[in-house]
C-alpha cells in the first residue's frame, strides 16, 4: 500500500493519555509514516490551548506586563505530558529560552508556533521517529506568503530519504529565518502539505469527531454523519459555513488528487468521512450531502425597465462594487432586475456610495436594499440526476410557512442557495434536513 500522512488536531494531543491513543493508532498500521501534530488543545470545557496561552504571552510580553505565570502553565503542560509518558527528556532549558525569545520577536508568530514545535518534539521522541523542524521545509516568501512549489521541493527531498518522522504543524519560515504561521487552524494545512510532497495514498486528518456532519448540530439534533464527499461539495459546504477542516487545507491533496479521510482519535474503529476528488465508487443513494448556512447578507435589488437589451449594465453595477473593494457572493438576475447578495460586513461603510455610484454610472428606476437575509445551501451532486429535488425543497420550505426571498442554482446543479429572513434560518435548515434525510 501507499503513504498515509496523519494529522493530529489539538483535542487528540492533549494530555499523556491522547499521545497513547495517537501513537496505538500510528502503530497499527506501517503505512501511516509521516505524522503531523498540532499543538495541546484543550483537556476539559475551560481549560486553555497551548497556543491562545502562548499568543497571550506574546500580548502580555509586548505591552510591558509580566507573562512569566502565564508562561510556567505552558512549562507545566508540556512537562506534564513528559513525565506522564515516562519520557527521557529535557525540555527545560529550551523552554526558558523560547521565554526569552518570545519578548524578543516583533510578531506573535514564533510565540505561536512553539505549541507544535514542543509537541512535536514530544511526539517524536514518544514514537522514536526522526523530528524535522517546520521552520527548514515549509517555506513562506519576503512578504509572508506561503510558498508552495519550493516547499513541495524541498519537502519531498527532505522526507524521501526517511521512513518515519513527525512534522510539526502551523509555521515554517521566511527567507529571512523568521517563523511563519498559517492562519488559526493551520496544521490541517501542513497535513495537506506534506501529504502531497510525499505523494502519500491518503491524508488523514484525526479530531476529535467521526466525520463530517450532514448540518449544524447546533440547529439539528445528531445529524447524520457525511460518510463520502468529493471536494467540490465540500468547497460549498465550507464556504457556506460548515467547518471541520481548514479551508485552505483542500487545496495541495486536491490537486494532487489525493483522498482526505476524517477520523476520530477516540474512536479510531470509525470510517469517518472520506473526501475524495470522484464520488464513491460503491454508489451512493443520497440525494444530498448536506446543508450549510450563514446569516447576516444583503439583497441588494436594481431595477430597470428593457434592461436585458441595455448592453454593459451588468458590467456597469460590477464595476462600482470593484472599485470600492467590495466582493459579492451570488448574483441572481430577472429580466428587467439585477440581484447582488452581499456580506453584510463588506457592506458596512459603503451603502450610500453604492447608491450614488449605481444611480451616476446605470441610471436604474430603482435600487432597493434588503437586509437581514440568511442563504442556505443544499449540496449534493446527487441533485443532478434526481428529478424533483428543487420542487421538494421548495414545498418543505412552504410547509413550514417559510418566505424564499431568492433563490440560485448555479448550472453545476451541485447545489442550490435560497434566501430566506434572518429569524427563519434555523425553522429554514431544519425544514430542508427532514424533508431529505
Ligand atoms: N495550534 C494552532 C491553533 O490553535 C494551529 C492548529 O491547531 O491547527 O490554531
């Protein structure tokens, strides 16, 4: 078989008795050879993570006020984790250094990095893997983008001459030497990195829940769990809100069209969700995959009458959101109307200049602004082959006596948005869930 590179979220790294769990999982199956951690999450409800204490460091650090107590309970967790894994390791002069450094840097990156740097540390000296610093292989250019083609280089190098090793996750570095980080959430990102360096057969991403979730279970009790997604539907899913991974972890396996299994550290028996580029090759009966939402949009409506034979009006509306930076979301149109739907917060400062703008540069008969509206999207390439989905949707929305203020569905047939009011969206998600599921 082929290369599975393991990512470890912060639940599953927590305390000695998680590092058991991860290593009886790593253990179990030879092809899991590279393994990428994050930094120690939370172990009970009001516990902190390692790294909102260490970004705290750097706060405190950094407004002229003492950070060493906050400091000693990093000290303490990760010695903790030492002693209870009965480890032969000295952390202690290196963590009073990263101390020292931490007043010395003028970002909060190295600060925040050094959660996987120690875990990562830990981990390998638990599994008796080599450790590869993420500083040497992941690289970040001059204005602190990262850099994939000379990581993917320089990685794949890196590891090909190796049989195992722990890479911690979040940072790597800028030419300059100076630590990087990806945004909060990030080591699911260097997973993805690494699993395409190595060309690996499976990136395997383990938390601290069995797979992704067919909607909010905030909304819904005990959603069904998504077993299989290709990454289309998962970008829609993401984009509309549902978070499991990081969004821009998706992006180097799935272009190098490697599969990205979701898997529970406390339940390791479990399947989890598989997202893969091609649906699942048993088949699959569902007609969706699953419901995403966000509230808090804008409808903003521009009439004009004979505006289909206007030549450049679209162009013209566009035009007016570009140059004030403003990005919309969808854009559904009529004949003689044109529909932007856009974030309330890009929206904020700017409702009178769209206005004025519109009015100078297309003349409408009237624009007219509609706030307050949710978007829900149901996804499923399943949609496209089953007729009928769009009229079941539409009368599960009508019997739970839900106003559609818009609707879009993109000619993919991948999905299908509709706008409803703000106080409807969860009567809205839940009325679409039953009637599919
Ligand atoms: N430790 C970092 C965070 O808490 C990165 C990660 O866990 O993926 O955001």
């Amino acid at each position: 078989m082929g290369i599975k590179v393991s990512k470890f979220g912060g639940s599953s790294l927590c305390d000695a008795e998680q590092f058991k769990k991860v290593k009886s999982i790593l253990l179990s199956d030879p092809d899991r050879r590279f393994v990428v951690p994050s930094a120690p999450g939370r172990r009970f409800k009001d516990d902190e993570k390692i790294t909102d204490l260490l970004y705290r460091c750097y706060k405190l650090a950094h407004t002229g006020q003492s950070y060493s107590e906050c400091f000693s309970q990093v000290v303490e967790r990760f010695c903790e984790i030492v002693s209870d894994l009965q480890l032969d390791i000295d952390l202690l002069p290196e963590l009073h250094e990263t101390e020292k450094e931490i007043a010395r840097q003028d970002d909060p990156d190295y600060a925040a990095s050094r959660g996987e740097y120690f875990c990562g540390l830990i981990l390998a000296r638990y599994l008796g893997w080599d450790f590869i610093d993420a500083a040497e292989v992941i690289h970040f250019d001059r204005q602190g983008v990262f850099a994939p083609e000379w990581t993917n280089e320089q990685l794949a190098e890196s590891l090909s001459g190796r049989e195992r090793a722990v890479i911690p996750g979040f940072y790597g570095s800028m030419p300059s030497g100076q630590v990087k980080t990806f945004s909060r959430g990030g080591s699911d990102i260097t997973g993805a990195i690494v699993a395409r360096a190595v060309g690996a057969e499976l990136y395997e991403n383990w938390t601290d829940v069995s797979g992704f979730l067919m909607a909010d279970p905030r909304i819904i009790d005990n959603p069904r769990l998504i077993d299989w997604l290709t990454y289309r539907e998962l970008r829609e899913l993401s984009y509309m809100g549902a978070t499991v991974l990081h969004e821009d972890a998706i992006f180097p396996v799935r272009k190098a069209g490697i599969p990205t299994n979701i898997r529970n550290t406390n339940a390791p028996s479990h399947p989890g969700t598989m997202i893969a580029v091609d649906p699942n090759p048993a088949g699959d009966e569902r007609t969706i995959t699953g419901i995403a939402g966000h509230k808090n949009f804008t409808l903003i409506s521009i009439d004009k009458a004979m505006m289909n034979s206007e030549l450049g009006f679209g162009r013209r509306v566009l035009s007016v959101l570009e140059d004030l930076g403003i990005s919309f979301e969808h854009l559904p149109t009529g004949i003689d109307t044109m529909c932007v739907v856009i974030a309330d917060k890009e929206l904020e400062r700017h409702k009178q200049e769209i206005i004025d703008r519109i009015e100078e540069s297309c003349h409408p008969d009237s624009i007219e602004f509609t706030s307050g509206v949710a978007l829900i999207a149901t996804v499923g390439r399943g949609m496209v082959n089953k007729r009928g989905t769009a009229s079941r949707l539409f009368r599960a929305l009508a019997v739970a006596d839900i106003n559609v203020r818009m609707i879009d569905q993109g000619s993919s047939e991948l999905n299908i948005i509709v706008g409803v009011d703000g106080k409807d969206f969860e009567r809205a998600v839940s009325a679409i869930y039953y009637e599919f599921v």
